[in-house]
C-alpha cells in the first residue's frame, strides 16, 4: 500500500477534528523544518481552532489525513510563533519562482507533503508551471522533486544552515555543536529546533544545561519538549528543577507523559524505579513472532528497548497484568514468524523489583549479559524495563559528557 500523499494547497482549510468525529479547527498552513540533503521535514500544522486563535498542531498528533479532513488527537492551546528555521508551505513556499535543472524557470503552485513512516512527513513532489508560449492561456505543468530545483536563498540562510546541520546530526553530536554556541546564540537555536529535535537533543546534555535551557522557554513550549522526550529522560530533568517549575511543567504536559514522569519521581534515583524507563515493547503470550518484530522495528524503539520484548497478562500498559517473561530479538529471529511467543520465554532472566538498588541491577545485566532487565513491582506487575544506557548515565561520573577524549598514542 503507497504511503499517504497530500497536497498542501488542497489541505488548507480543511477540518480538523478529534477522534470522537467533533471539529476542533481547521488547517491554515504546514509547517516544514530544512534538511542540508533531503526535502524538508514536516514537523506540524498551523491550525485555527475555534476561538479563531492560530495555535500550533505537531505532526506526530495527526492521526490521518484524508477525505478533505484531518483527524487529530488533540490540538495544543500553545499560540504559534514561527521560528527561525521554520518555513510555513503556504505563506512562505507557495508561489516561489525556481530554477529547473536545464536552467528554465517556473512557478511553485503547489506542493505535496508525503507519510514516510509512522508520524514522519516530509516534502514530496512540486507542481510547477512555466511561463507561457503564447499570448493566451497558461503555460505548461510538471512535476520535480525538491532537490530537482534551485530555491533562491533568502535572509535567513545561515541559520537555516545551521538548524539543517543540527537535524542532520546524531543527537549526541548535536548536542555538543550546540554547546560549543555563544550562550545567548545556543538559546536562540533551541527555539528555533523542532519540539521532537530539541527533545532528543535535551537527552545528551547533562542536568545543569538541560535545565538552562528549559528555563529559557516559555511554560507551555517547554512542557511540549518534555512531552517529546523519554520518560525517564523528563523525570531526570524535572527532578533538577525548582519544585514550582516542575509542577507548573507537569500540569502543561500531556496527562498520560506527566503521569509516567510523576510516577518516575516517587522512586529513588538509585533504585531500579528511578532508572528505568516507562515504555518498553509489551506483547500478550499469544502474540506472534511476527507481531513482536514488527513492534521492534518502529522508528522510535531505542536500540536498546528493541532488543528484547516483555510478556504480560492484560493491560498491557504499564503497569501491565502479571509479568509473564522476557523474549531476546535473537530468540524470536530462530522461529517461524506464526510462533507464539509465550512459548519462547527466557526463564533464566528474572524481573528486579522497583526497590532495588541499581547496583543490584547492574550485577544482574552483568551477569546475564542483558541490554535490558524488566522491573515490576511487589504484585508481580511490569513497569518498565532499565536498558544498558540508563545503567551506564548512572555509573559514569556527572560531567563525562564535557570531559575530554583522552589523547590516542
């Protein structure tokens, strides 16, 4: 089945609605984000909601596109600014002239926007028209890609440049290119990225840095970078800040993220609940290997997350229904893909509980070689799973992440 195709000047105006069929708003512009060597990013929507204010909708909250309609989870009540490094398709994109790759110009009248993966967009094809021939009518059509054409640069071609090269980046790389900023330059660019972007990027810096820059945002701009970062990740940084600020975070965040990070809190740092991560990949125990591959292959698991699957009773959210076992990717690879996986269980691995100490937790990862180790609490329910990472953050001092490569002989 092909991926989704939308073309921008057709999507304008169309409802947006909850998944409960009521209308919400209705779209006014897309909102793209350069990238140095591919069409640009899709990263949200301008949308007029009721009150005929313009707020911001992100794209990993849009359920479908289609049918001259746009389904979506929810709609932030966050007024939207443009930044910097954002072009909005409609107002800024729409009706550039370009340059074609045999040097002829023409005319951008339209645009589509592509679905490459779950909540992933980008730009796809541009409809162009050329000048015309003759005294009458219009000139010709085509279809380019957007790396096919030449775009104009404009005022803010460096710190385009800038945010392109940061999303291009891996995150830990970004994170230290950001740092290496002027401080009040870094700031800048932290409003300027992307929620998602910001978030991943967030996630490589160390606590003091992460909270300067958070503290530099605006309440509900910083509660949506949280709500875009890992569980535990949210509850590290949370934790650093001012009781106050937390709090009024928490209250702007998504219910069900600020619930997993409020539940984080309550746990010791040095405990398995403190470490541990609140989204591992869970599977009933009649689930197929078919079906746990096809969870693991998600863009968003983490490596280390995609390594193994939990097996639990219903719900199997956590904390989930009674913790049943653990299933490594290697394991699940051995069989055919209509295997069950209740019957694949590893029983040499054992949960830890949520009070144990993390360096009970890192003894048992040692001792089994595990990615990963699943924690459930004193009635045997799973909530969460620590992976490699989270122990190597906590055994490694505060300021490895600024400390210097030693020199190579």
């Amino acid at each position: 089945m092909s991926a989704p195709t939308v073309f921008v000047a057709r999507l304008a105006g169309s409802g947006v609605f909850d998944p409960a069929g009521e209308r919400i708003g209705k779209v006014r512009d897309v909102v793209t984000v350069p990238r140095t060597a591919a069409s640009p990013r899709v990263v949200g929507l301008v949308v007029e909601d009721r009150g005929r204010a313009r707020v911001f909708l992100s794209i990993g909250r849009v359920l479908s596109i289609g049918g001259g309609q746009l389904i979506a989870s929810a709609i932030s009540d966050r007024r939207f600014r443009q930044r910097g490094g954002e072009r909005l398709l409609l107002a800024d994109v729409l009706g550039r002239t370009v340059t074609l790759r045999d040097g002829s110009t023409a005319v951008l009248e339209d645009l589509s926007i592509a679905e490459r993966g779950p909540g992933e967009w980008e730009v796809d094809e541009l409809f162009l028209r050329k000048p015309k021939v003759g005294p009458f009518g219009k000139g010709p059509t085509t279809l380019a890609r957007w790396n096919d054409v030449r775009h104009e640069p404009d005022a803010d071609h460096d710190t385009d440049h800038l945010l392109a090269s940061l999303e291009e980046l891996p995150a830990a790389d970004a994170a230290s290119a950001m740092l290496d900023l002027p401080e009040q330059r870094m700031m800048e660019v932290a409003e300027d990225l992307s929620d998602d972007r910001l978030a991943d990027i967030l996630e490589e810096m160390n606590e003091d840095r992460q909270v300067q820059i958070l503290n530099g945002l605006e309440d509900i701009r910083a509660a949506d970078v949280l709500d875009q970062m890992e569980p535990d990740d949210a509850a590290d940084l949370v934790a650093h800040m001012t009781t106050e600020r937390a709090e009024t975070l928490l209250e702007l965040m998504d219910p069900d993220e600020a619930e997993d990070v409020r539940m984080l809190l309550a746990f010791g740092a040095d405990t398995a609940g403190g470490l541990m991560t609140t989204e591992p990949i869970i599977l009933a125990s009649d689930g197929t290997v078919a079906e746990a591959l096809a969870l693991m292959r998600r863009h968003e698991v983490a490596p280390a997350l995609a390594a193994a699957i939990c097996v639990t009773l219903p719900p199997y959210e956590a904390p989930t229904g009674r913790y049943l076992g653990m299933v490594h990717f290697q394991r699940l690879l051995r069989y055919p893909p209509n295997e069950r996986v209740g019957t694949l269980l590893d029983e040499q691995i054992e949960p830890v509980l949520t009070s144990d100490t993390a360096a009970e937790v890192t003894r048992q990862m040692a001792a089994y070689n595990l990615v990963s180790v699943p924690v459930v609490d004193t009635a045997g329910r799973l909530v969460g799973v620590v992976t490699i990472d989270d122990v190597l953050d906590h055994l490694l001092p505060a300021d490895w992440r600024t400390q210097e490569e030693p020199q190579r002989g």
